[in-house]
C-alpha cells in the first residue's frame, strides 16, 4: 500500500547482522515484499515501494527520539522499522493481514527490534492499541478504505500529536474541477488495476476532510504538480471537538464509546 522511490536510508540498522545474512534472509523468504528499505547497510528488501523515501517525502523528521509511533496499514513495517532506528521509544505496527503475510513476525526476529505488531483494521484502533500516539502513519491506505472519514476519526482517537497521511488523488482525472473539494468512486478495478480501492479526493478535499475531522493541516504537497495522482498531509490533532461535531448532529462513534 505504499508507493515511493529511493532515497538514501538514515539512522542505524540490525545491530550485530552483516550482508551476508541479509542478503541469506531476503533469499529465503516466502512471504510478500512489498516495500523497500533498508535491511542492513547496503542491503534493501526487494518490494517496489520504497518506504523511507516516502517518509521523507512527506516530511516524517529525521529524529524521532523518544516519540510514541503507530503505522498503520503497515505491510512489511518499513515505516515502523525506520522510525524505530530513529529513535522512536515505542512503536507499534497494525495492518489486517497476519503477521506472517508480509513477515513481519520474521523481520522483527531478523533485525532484534522491538516494534510491536498487532493485527486489525484501521476503524479498530481505538479497541485494539492501548497507547496514545505522538506520530501516526497512514501511508497507501485511504483509497483502499470504503469509510475513509471513518479512519480519520479512529486515527484522532489515538492521536495527541502529528498525523501523516499519503494517498491516491484523483485531480489528475478531473480537468477544470480538479481544484473542487471532489471525490472519485471506483466501484471496480478502475484505479490501479485493482478492485480494493474505492475512493480517491482531491487534494483540496483531502485537506477539507482532514480539517473537518478535527485536524489542522501543517503542510501537503502533491505529485505530479500539474495533475497530482498522490497527495499527502501532514496534520495536527487540534483541541476540543472536532468541526464536524460543532457544525453537524452527527458525533463521532469514538467520542460516544460506541
């Protein structure tokens, strides 16, 4: 669910492992790559999506000493990893699929970490991490949700501070309404080949989302400038309620313990 290009890794990686034993891991795993990261210097996983330039790209800070970290929607915890070399003091790693499914379970052994992974789904965060979160990801995850303001809400539930988001936009599709706070549906496989993604905004419905939902949108950035295809913001969680709730009947499922 992630989608990126290289840029060169920071911080540190598996204490104690060398090329050998990388390259040794990456060769007999049977599990699915889908991001690539670095594994140990020199040595990057095989997936196509490279995660670290996309924290980068985003704006994820270098140093994240001693902060509370939660990715979700995770695939092979490459953004969980990274934050944890970091400098992250708990990070904490969700995604639907088993652990087994993209190895996490292995690649927490491999590389000694402490990443945490528990399995669920984004509307479940609130039920299932126990913590709250100084920085949270939602990398590639969105356009895969039929609930996308749904998540929004769930990921203010457990965050106290920045929360980052990356996804498909849908402005490079739409002419002249490109700019309009609009949403693309796909009721088929009509984005990307692949029938799990539903919905994609503009990048100003993305902010307008993001803004209703009780975030203030730091910073977003867009590509393709001229006809974005992705998108992503970087938000903070603000006090009191958030705007749908001042301006609508409608409250959120979170704040009522539903």
């Amino acid at each position: 669910m992630h989608e990126g290009s290289s840029l060169p890794a920071g911080g540190s990686t598996a204490p104690g492992r060398h090329a050998a034993s990388a390259r040794e891991f990456v060769d007999s795993s049977s599990f699915v790559w889908h991001q690539r990261f670095e594994l140990v210097p020199g040595i990057y996983t095989p997936g196509g999506n490279d995660i670290e330039y996309l924290m980068n790209a985003v704006g994820v800070p270098a140093d994240l000493t001693g902060r509370r970290v939660l990715d979700v929607g995770t695939a092979n915890a490459g953004a969980a990893f990274i934050a944890e070399r970091r400098g992250a003091e708990r990070v904490v790693a969700v995604d639907i699929f088993p652990s087994d499914w993209f190895g996490v379970d292995s690649l927490i052994d491999f590389l000694d970490s402490k990443v945490a992974f528990v399995r669920g789904s984004v509307y479940d965060l609130p039920r299932i991490v126990a913590d709250d979160f100084d920085l949270v990801f939602l990398f590639g995850v969105l356009y895969h949700l039929r609930h996308p303001l749904l998540a929004l809400d769930a990921l203010r539930a457990v965050a106290t501070g920045e929360v980052f988001v990356e996804t498909a936009v849908a402005d490079h599709e739409l002419g002249s309404a490109a700019g309009e706070p609009l949403v693309r549906f796909y009721p088929g496989d009509e984005l990307a080949g692949d029938s799990s993604n539903w919905f994609a905004p503009t990048v100003r419905a993305l902010r307008e989302w993001s803004v209703t939902s009780g975030y203030e949108v730091l910073s977003s950035n867009a590509w393709p400038e001229e006809a974005p295809q992705r998108a992503s913001v970087h938000l903070a969680v603000t006090r009191g309620d958030p705007l749908f709730e001042q301006v609508s009947y409608e409250r959120s499922r979170y704040e009522a313990g539903v």
